[in-house]
C-alpha cells in the first residue's frame, strides 16, 4: 500500500455557546480567529502551517463536526477514495472551499466524519503576524496557552480493534498500542498514527447508542516548561483541570485535560517518543501497567469517561442494556490505584 495520508490538517467541533467558546479559544489558548462563515468560526494556532486548524460551529450540542487529513499527494488523494468505496462506504466529492482544495468527504462504519484533501494554502503571517524565522507560519504568540499546533483528536466507537482495523486496512493508519482489561479480553483504548508520532487518531470504548462520538482534541506545546505554565494559565484563568499534568504511559506525551465553555474536553500535551517502525506491532497495555498514567499513581478522574455529545446511561428496563456499561468498563480502566 502506498501512504496515503500525511498528518491531521484540522478539526470541526460543535459548541452549544458559540460566542463563549470562541472566546475561550482566543482568550485561554491564544488561539486567532482568522475567519467567519455563517456559525461557523476559523482559528489558528501560531505554528500551524495552514490558515486554520480548528473550526468552531454554533450547534445544540457539543461534539465533532467533522476531522480533515492531508493526503501525501493528489494521487494518494484518489486512492484512499477508491479505497473507502470498495471497502462499501460512498461518499462525496466536495469543490474548493475554505483554503484547501477538492476534498472527499465521507462517514467511517463507527459513524464519524471525514474530509480528506491535498491542495491547501500554506500559510504566511503579515504584519505584526509574520516571524523572523523563515520556517515559521507566523510569529509567536506570548498569549494565553499559546500551543504551537493541532496534535491529535479522540473519538469513541463501540469497538476500539474493529475501529483500529478498518481505517488501518483501509487508509494505512499505523496501529500503535491497545489498552485491554486486567480483569477480562476486552479492549478500551486504541491509538493509530499517520507519521512518526505516536498517535494522532485515538480512539475509546463507547457503550453508547450514538455513533461519532469524541472524546477529546489536542494541541501540542513545544516544551514541559511550557505545559506546566499553561497548566497556571488556565487555574488562574477560571478554567478547572479535568486531569494532569503528568505523563502517559502509552506514547509517554506529557498531558493536561480541561474543557472548555461548551463542555467539551481539551487536552494539551507536550513530549513523547517518535517512532519510525514501518512493520511495527501494537502491544497490548494493561491498565495496571500504567497506560494512561506512567507513574502508576494517580487515578483518572471518572469525568474522564464521558464522550460528546453526551449519552445518558442505558435503562435496566432496555432490552439487553446493562446500567451504566460503557463507565463501568472504561472506570475499570482507569482504576482506583493509579491504573490508568
């Protein structure tokens, strides 16, 4: 298979507050906004090599819109659409909009949506925008959390390895580490990464009727100095730590968890390894290895466990539900003793 997809180029997510969130974005993370379209908000990060990364759209309840990958050329761009086709899935073949060209855009089998393009405008900072250093997108912002670019987003399917399998098979994402059960064979975590990284698509067990559900978005600073000061940033700023700041046992990123105004849950990480394995095979985690939590000492918070848009949890009296399945087996996850 040739490589058909380069990096996560930017992500749509829905807010229920749409002023409040932009704010946020602008305000807390030091994000700019550089353009409107109807309710929907374009912002950048300063390092982000394109005009956007994340696009915010007014909605009823927060989650994702849709996640837009790069292909590595046009050809790779036909590919993975004659791909997805014959794997049973049709999408569409949507014009030049909003900075990047032609795209394909389609709805995966666990319900999420995705846009793959390659023209894109590559960005150039102006003004007070533009840095003295030539490789840079624009100049460095001092504001707010100021992460340098979109990391990595976090979706939730009723399957994590059938999840993994699909978009390995079908788009050539690299499976890099499962996390399974101490106590059963059941798998709650997956990662997958286009690149070097260790991951930049993660994906959680969901016991919830609803398909395309998210978990959480990233953003990547380039130094722990960094996230410990965003970590002050936030705190003094009003906004609670959901869970953080510590390390990841599974890609061994730095990491820090809030939300912001609309619900949704944030991550900010830093660190962690890079890994250039072409034959690479996914290990399989144990909670008490410290997946999510390298120290093994702290435990995640149970807020943790819930995906957007929100579900409530399943009757007794629905046929086959069992009351709170997808929190009881994602908390068995993480654990009351620092497995995480």
């Amino acid at each position: 298979m040739i490589k058909l997809l380069s990096h996560l180029a930017h992500l749509e997510i829905h807010a229920t507050d749409l002023d409040a969130s932009v704010r946020f974005y602008e305000q807390a993370m030091g994000m700019r906004e550089v353009r409107r379209d109807g309710d929907s908000v374009f912002l950048r990060c300063w390092g982000d090599y394109y005009t956007y990364s994340l696009v915010v759209t007014k909605a009823g309840q927060s989650g994702m819109g849709h996640m837009a990958w790069r292909t590595t050329s046009p050809e790779a761009l036909d590919e993975a659409a004659r791909r997805i086709e014959a794997a049973g899935i049709q999408g569409e073949w949507r014009g030049a909009q909003h900075d990047h060209g032609r795209a394909y855009r389609f709805t995966g089998p666990y319900g999420h949506v995705m846009e793959l393009f390659w023209d894109v405008t590559k960005h150039k900072g102006e003004g007070q925008h533009a840095s003295v250093y030539p490789d840079r997108p624009a100049r460095r912002t001092n504001h707010g959390v100021a992460p340098r670019f979109l990391d990595h987003v976090t979706v939730a399917a009723s399957d994590v390895r059938g999840f993994a399998k699909w978009y390995s098979e079908t788009l050539g994402f690299r499976i890099m580490a499962y996390t399974s059960l101490d106590e059963a064979p059941v798998t709650v975590f997956g990662v997958l990464t286009t690149n070097e990284k260790s991951h930049d698509l993660g994906v959680v067990m969901d016991g919830s009727p609803i398909p395309g559900r998210v978990n959480h978005i990233a953003f990547w600073v380039d130094t722990r100095e960094e996230h410990l000061v965003a970590a002050d940033v936030l705190m003094e700023g009003g906004t609670p730590i959901e869970y953080g700041p510590s390390i990841h046992g599974i890609g061994e990123q730095t990491y820090l968890y809030f939300r912001d105004p609309s619900g949704l849950r944030v991550e900010l990480n830093t660190g962690g390894y890079r890994n250039y394995v072409p034959d690479w095979e996914a290990y399989d985690w144990k909670p008490s290895q410290g997946s999510a939590s390298l120290y093994r000492n702290a435990a995640m918070p149970h807020s943790m466990t819930e995906s957007f848009p929100p579900a409530a949890a399943p009757s007794a009296t629905e046929e086959g539900a069992l009351p709170g399945t997808e929190d009881n087996l994602l908390a068995a996850a993480y654990g009351s003793h620092g497995r995480g």
